[in-house]
C-alpha cells in the first residue's frame, strides 16, 4: 500500500524510515498530510485578516466624501449666483419695489441728489447709477395719494414696457417712463427705452 508523508505529503517507499524529501520520522500513515492542512488554514486566516474592514480607514473616507460634497454645493451655488447676476444684473429696492439694476451702473450720490432736487415730486425715494460711459440711471418712486403732482403720468399716449402700462416723456434728453403699480407712482429715467425694459422686472 503507498504510504505518504505525515509532515509534508511526499510520497515514501515502503522500506523508507526517514521522508526523503522533509527527513522526518516516518511513524503511522496518515491519509491527509498535516503540513498541508496547516498551510489551508493559514491561508484561509490570511484571507480573513486581508478582508477584515479597516475601520480607520472607512471613516476618513467618509469624512473626506462629505466634505467634498460640501465644497462641490458650495461651489454650485457661486456659479449659479454668478449665472444669474450675469442676466440679471444687480438688483435694487426702491420704495418697496424692485428694480434690476444692467451691469456695468453703480450706484451713483450725484444722480440721487439732482433728482431729489425736483421740486416736482414730493414724498418719493430716487436712486441714481451711472456707468463708465456716462450713462445714466434714476428710478423714483412715490406714494400716489401723497403727491398730486404724479397723475401727470396719465397725459400722452400711453405705451406698455415690460407688461407695464405707462408714458414716456423726456427729462435732461434721456426717456422718462412712468406709470401706477400697486399704489406706487414709478418713474425711471435711462439711456433708451431698451434700458427701461431691463430694469422693470
């Protein structure tokens, strides 16, 4: 009958007293060789160790994907703002109502202060803007049962800007459009009509 190794699985003659191949002590035969079954063992604890989770690890990454999705949020609501300032420009409140200021007009205290000097219209808030090319932007408003002198705005053809029903007259040469909304008399004097249109939201 073949005999085999108990130590190393070789395969021994029947008169061997010492394993050829490993030199141990040829004692009772074995069917399963021992080293053989130490070596499984070993490697499948090797397999457990290597899949064991890295627990250390597993949480800086987590820490480190939270973080980059709050920076990647960030980062998507300063291109969106900017997206948005870029077609809309700036805005502006002026006596409660809101006006869209076209970029490249900042606020302006010498546009304000000739307005407010209108003896004209009382009771109202102005705000002026120019840009780098002389252009200039000023929006009155005013509370009509305060100032009488705001009905003017129903003389002339009317004209609708923006879905805004008003008139167009004149003021230092540049148009001056004006009309009623919600109890507010507006007035919003700019370059050219184009302008109007992209200030009144």
């Amino acid at each position: 009958m073949t005999r085999y190794c108990a130590q190393c699985g070789a395969k021994l003659e029947d008169n061997e007293k010492f394993c050829s191949e490993c030199g141990s002590m040829i004692g009772k035969k074995e069917d399963t060789p021992k080293k053989k079954v130490i070596v499984e063992d070993a490697d499948e604890t090797t397999d457990k160790v290597k899949s064991k989770p890295n627990n250390n690890k597993s949480t800086k990454n987590s820490s480190f994907n939270i973080l980059i999705c709050i920076v990647g949020i960030v980062v998507v609501f300063i291109v969106l703002f900017g997206v948005i300032s870029l077609f809309t420009g700036g805005g502006t409140s002026v006596n409660g109502v809101s006006f869209n200021i076209p970029d490249g007009y900042k606020s302006d205290n010498y546009v304000t202060s000739q307005w407010e000097k209108n003896p004209n219209v009382k009771n109202y808030e102005v705000k002026g803007y120019s840009n780098d090319y002389g252009d200039t932007i000023a929006i009155a408003v005013s509370d009509v049962s305060k100032n009488a002198n705001i009905y003017s705005v129903t003389d002339g053809k009317p004209i609708t800007i923006h879905g805004k029903e008003g008139v167009i007259q004149y003021f230092s040469g540049e148009p001056l459009f004006m009309y009623i909304e919600n109890g507010k008399y507006i007035g919003i004097s700019a370059p050219d009509k184009s302008t109007i249109n992209e200030i009144i939201r």
